[in-house]
C-alpha cells in the first residue's frame, strides 16, 4: 500500500505555487440555489433554504447549561466558529397535485443577507408566490411567520389562505398577555406578533390539533416552544413523513441533548417532555422527519442514543 509522508505532501504543494499560472477565473462568491425535491407518496415536496443565521452564541442560549459548555460541545461538534453558533431554516413546500401548500415562511426580508431566501429559492425551483394556496404556520416566531410580507409590505402570497394555530394566535396576538411578558425573549416575541400580523386579521383562519388543515396534512400537538406549537404528519397512500418544526433546535444541540433547554423555549420544562415524546414516536416508527433547522436538506430519521438521540441524514438523490 502506497503511503504519503507530510513531508511530500508540502513538496508537493511548493511545487504547485511555484508554477506558473496558465489561466484565471473570477471568484463567484456566491451560493447555488437552495431547494430539494422528494416524493411522499403521490405527493411532491420541496424543502426551501431560507438561509442560516451565524452569530456569537449568547450567554444563555442553552438555559440549563454553562456557556463554557455549550461552546465546547459547539467545538466538538465543528458547527460554527469558536464562540459562535449557525441555526438554519427550511419552509417545506407540498405539491398535492391539485394544491401548493407552504409550511412557514422564513424570516423574511430586511433582517440581514444570511436569511430571508424564500423568495428566490421559489423563483429557483419554478414557483411563483401567486401560485401558493395555502401557508400554514407551524408557530408564532419571527423566522416562520415574517416571510408573510414582501419588503414593501404588501402580502407576499396574495392568493393563499393563511392558517395559524389557534392557541398561539390567542396567546401571541393578546396586548393583555404582551403587558404581562417580563423577559427581553417573549418581550420581542410579542413585540414582532403585533407589529407584523396585525394587519392580516383579516386574512387568517386558525387550525385545532389533530386535525386534517390541507389534504393529507394532520396537525399534531408538539407544545412547549410555543404555547401552541404544532408539528405536522404528511400522508400519501402508503408514505407518510413528520414536519417537526421547531420540537428541536438544531440537532446536534437537542437531539443529542433533548433535556437542554434552549432560550427560544416559551415553557422549557413542556418542550422538554415533548421533545422526549415525538422522538421516542419517530423512532419507534422509523419515521422520516423533517426539521425546520435541521441542515439542509433537512430530512433524516431519529434513532435513540443513549440518553438522547441522533439524526441520520437521509442522503441527497437526483432522481424523485
């Protein structure tokens, strides 16, 4: 068997610097367009990049943990930079044949260049936002409900009916639960609620837990991160597949470690139990699942492992 010492190696890349170079081309400096496509059942999905977010990691992103750490398990886990964290978010779309369906919007525009790529990204795979017939929001959270306006305002899917969850349209959209927040999180929670859905009041209906909200689309009660927090089962024929939303963070934080608790958790404790509940399901089903800030493409299947549980990415395919 062939060995490669160090030291040829470094031979190796001298001799390559010192050639002489025959040709040049510009630095792109940008990404390709992010969508996937996949089959469940009859139906088409398409999971959405709307971008990932980097940023130093806050003293009390993991509530129930030291800072130390949690940026040293960052470290081991090569996620970001040191001392940093990156959170993806993925919308899914859901083609029945006969109906376009959205599950959450993005961040939308005017927060910075590493989010808010819903729109192009739908460019990108052919879709155009007057061909959406039904958004559905998993949760009342900036990175899932803001992407409902374009950057002048207006609706950025005017043909389609919006659906929320009835208790977290009660409790986020209530001035008299917004006077009674007292921690900066809910504060700005509340805060971006009324201030960006106010004037869809009109537009939005509200979906009950367990229910079909869209054809072979059934809302399952995943509260804790929100006070109605829904997960989601996709079925078609024989296939079925779980939109998790946001019942983990990113997963090599809270799957790994479903009893942390991360700081976007409205009730810490109930997310807690919950996420113990829908990953023992997933994986005792052998379930396919699809995380909202899972890395893209952002399907895989949960396995328990020892005391929490590890994502096995499903592996990129080019044919449907």
């Amino acid at each position: 068997m062939t060995q490669i010492s160090r030291r040829a190696l470094l031979a190796g890349s001298a001799a390559l610097a010192a050639s002489p170079v025959l040709a040049s081309a510009p630095i792109v400096g940008t990404q390709a367009p992010g969508f996937y496509r996949y089959k469940v059942g009859d139906y088409e999905l398409t999971q959405l990049f709307d971008g990932a977010a980097t940023f130093p990691m806050p003293d009390h992103f993991v509530t129930n943990v030291s800072k130390e750490r949690a940026i040293a398990e960052v470290a081991r886990m090569y996620l970001a930079p040191p001392g940093e964290i990156t959170v993806p978010f993925n919308p899914v779309l859901i083609n029945t044949g006969k109906k376009l369906i959205l599950i959450d919007t993005g961040y939308g525009p005017n927060v910075s260049p590493q989010v808010g790529h819903l729109p192009a990204n739908l460019a990108a795979a052919g879709i155009s936002p007057e061909q959406i017939d039904t958004v559905i929001i998993s949760h009342i959270h900036p990175d899932h409900t803001n992407g409902l306006h374009t950057k002048a305002g207006a609706l950025a899917f005017p043909n389609a009916e919006i659906l929320m969850p009835e208790k977290d349209w009660a409790f986020w959209m209530s001035k008299e639960n917004a006077a009674r927040a007292n921690d900066p999180v809910s504060k700005a929670y509340f805060a971006n609620a009324q201030k960006t859905l106010s004037d869809l009041i009109d537009h939005v209906g509200t979906y009950a837990w367990d229910k079909e909200v869209a054809p072979g689309i059934t809302s399952i009660a995943t509260p804790g991160h929100t006070p109605g927090h829904t997960s989601f089962a996709v079925a078609s024929g024989k296939d079925r597949i779980f939109v998790q939303s946001d019942v983990t963070n990113i997963p090599a934080f809270f799957l790994r470690h479903p009893d942390w608790h991360v700081m976007y958790d409205h009730d810490p404790d109930l997310a807690q139990r919950t996420r113990h509940r829908f990953y023992d399901m997933a994986a005792t089903e052998k379930a396919l699942v699809v995380g909202y800030h899972f890395p893209f493409p952002s399907r895989g299947h949960v396995e328990r492992n020892g005391m929490g549980y590890r994502l096995v990415p499903m592996s990129w395919s080019t044919t449907l």
